[in-house]
C-alpha cells in the first residue's frame, strides 16, 4: 500500500533549509547596511545576473560537479563517516584519468568509458586507504582523509612536470597532454553556451545513490550500521566491511568530480585545475540533508551564489558577501535542522498524549 502524504512531515522536512537560507538573507542584508548598500538591490542585481542564459549554463555545469561531491559525502555520511578527502581523492583521480585519455587514441565510447573508469578507480582506492586505515587499525577517517589530501597534492605536484607525466601547454602552464575529440564528453548546446553532458552521469549517480540506499539490502544495512553499530553487530551485519565498502563507493564516486570539466571544457589537468569541489561537496550534503533531490537544490544554490557574485564587483559591491552568505547557510542549517527535529519529536508527543487520553476517555464513557 502507497504512504499516504503528510503535509506535516513534508513541512518539517523543507522548514530547515529555507529558515537557514531565510537566516542568511538577513545576515547578509545587515552586513550590506554596514557597509552602505541596499540589500534589496543588490540582491536583484545578483538575481538578474544569475538567470542570464549563459549564467544559468554555468549555474548548471558548476552545480554537476557539486551535486557529484556532495553525493561522495554523503554516502559516508549516511555511515557515520566523515570523507574529508573528497578533494584528494577526485583531483588525484582527474590527473591519472586525464593522462591516460591523453595517451590513448579509441573510438569515442571506449574512450570515454576508460577515462571514467581510470577516475572511478583512482578515486575508490585512495578512499580504500583510509578505509583499511580504521578498519584494521582504528585510525579515524577523518585524520586519515586530511592527510592523503596533502598526499595527493604532493604526488599530482611531483609528476606534473614535462620530464614525468606533464608536457609544456604554453610557457606559464604545465598540464596533462590534451584529451583528443574521442576522449571529450559531448554536450548540449542552447543559447547560453554548452551544458557539459556529464550532467546526465550525474542525474544517473543520484538516482542509483537513492536505490542503493533506499531499496537494496546494503542500503539497508549501510543505513543501521550508521545508526548504531551494535545493532548491526546483533543482527549479523558485517561492520568493517561496510566501513571499507562505504569508503570504497564514496572514492569511486568522488573520482567523477572532476570529470566534468577535464572532459566537458579542459581536456587537461593543468596547474590551474579546480580544486575545492570537495569541501564544498561537504557544505552542500548538510544542506541537502543527504537526501538526492535535497543535494540537487543545495548544489543549484551554491552555484548560483558562486555565479552571481561576478556582477557584484561592477557594482562597487564586496563579493564576499556570497561567501559569508554560503558560511551563515552551513552553520544556521545544522541549528535548523536540530531546532526542527526537537519540534517535530514534541508534536509527535502531543499527538501520541492526545490519542492516549481519548481512548481513555473512550474506556471510561463505555
């Protein structure tokens, strides 16, 4: 039999992210007012800004790189893991992904196909590490992950020079050899520009990410080891093995963030190549609650914040004041979400004292 819906619950659920987002309108308003602006123009300058065809193709091709790290996140998250080495692991991923669809010259689906699975592999391995790290000797992810991000770093700056695995791109810049036609990721074109196609693999990560943890036996298991690890224990759950599993997944996964633009506009891993996706995979996961359609809306949020505060420096406006807009959302959502959570438990509360009290009224009248 289908659920039946409950306005309620479906308020409670949406409540926390608007009041955070609410939260961070206001802040920001009083930080525009102390240094002068008027907060409703500016932000009408960044909206107008931001749905500019060729701003919305931005919005969008910045929010599939976000959308896939937040889905890395939160697949640990959903564990009680925290992979901070999302950034790491999809920037070490990127750089081998780019040189070996540099070096190869296959037929457009092949090619494809190898630079992907190279990333997802590179990606999955470097998370294994910290996997193997707690499961055999109870080294905290969290510790681990920062490290092997300095590690990453050090090992894409050690073989990123024209006698390793680099060549020369010009004489300020140093990258992959470039990715062939065959190796570049088709996209859409439209009148704002071209949407990189790699939107349809990030639509596909999602919706495998909500089956794998909503109807499949090791969602399931994922999902309750998260919750309480000795409950899983008593009901015959393997628990390192999913810690190890759940790391593995969260680095395949986190090796396709880069991947939309090494082969939807770079075509190489240079100096200059995108970092930072990774944390805030982690600030859009919180904000989406860890729920694929949640992280979709967070991730077209935080694009649009990153989009629209170009315009602002034309307007004699500091365009920081997206990032502290961006910072009050991450910490008013988790206090949110926790405020929400205590309402919700009380309502639930009164309803079950309600109901008690009625068939005991019922008992007495009979």
């Amino acid at each position: 039999m289908r659920a039946r819906f409950d306005p309620a619950k479906f308020l409670l659920a949406i409540a926390a992210p608007v009041i955070a987002v609410i939260f961070a309108g206001l802040v920001s308003s009083v930080v525009l007012l102390i240094s002068g602006d008027a907060p409703l123009h500016v932000f009408k300058v960044m909206i107008d800004f931001g749905t500019e065809p060729q701003q919305l193709v931005n919005i969008l091709n910045k929010s599939t790189t976000y959308y896939l790290s937040a889905v890395a996140v939160a697949i640990g998250f959903r564990m009680n893991l925290f992979n901070i080495g999302v950034d790491g692991q999809y920037r070490l991923a990127a750089f081998f992904a780019a040189y070996v669809g540099g070096a190869v010259h296959l037929p457009r689906v092949l090619h494809l196909l190898v630079i992907i699975v190279v990333a997802v592999l590179v990606g999955a391995m470097w998370a294994g590490i910290a996997g193997l790290l707690r499961t055999g000797r109870g080294v905290s992810e969290v510790i681990s992950t920062i490290m092997l991000n300095f590690i990453a770093a050090g090992i894409i700056a050690f073989l990123l020079s024209p006698d390793k695995l680099g060549v020369r791109l010009d004489l300020n810049n140093v990258g992959t050899k470039p990715i062939v036609h065959s190796g570049q990721m088709p996209g859409f074109s439209t009148s704002g520009g071209v949407i990189y196609g790699f939107i349809v693999l990030a639509i596909l990560a999602g919706v495998g990410y909500s089956v794998l943890l909503n109807r499949s036996r090791f969602g399931f298991d994922l999902r309750a080891t998260g919750r309480s690890e000795s409950a899983a224990v008593a009901s015959g759950v393997n628990v390192k093995r999913m810690i190890l599993v759940s790391m593995l997944l969260s680095g395949g996964i986190a090796g396709l963030v880069g991947l939309p633009v090494l082969m939807g506009s770079a075509y190489t891993f240079s100096q200059d190549f995108q970092s930072g996706a990774g944390f805030t995979g982690i600030a859009i996961a919180l904000l989406g609650r860890n729920n694929p359609i949640g992280m979709a809306i967070g991730a077209l949020l935080w694009s649009f914040l990153d989009v629209s505060n170009q315009i602002l420096d034309l307007e004699s406006v500091p365009k920081e004041i997206t990032t502290i807009m961006q910072g009050v959302i991450v910490l008013s959502v988790v206090i949110a979400y926790e405020l929400v959570r205590r309402f919700g438990i009380a309502q639930e509360q009164r309803r079950v004292r309600a109901r008690l009290s009625n068939l005991a009224t019922a008992e007495v009248a009979a």
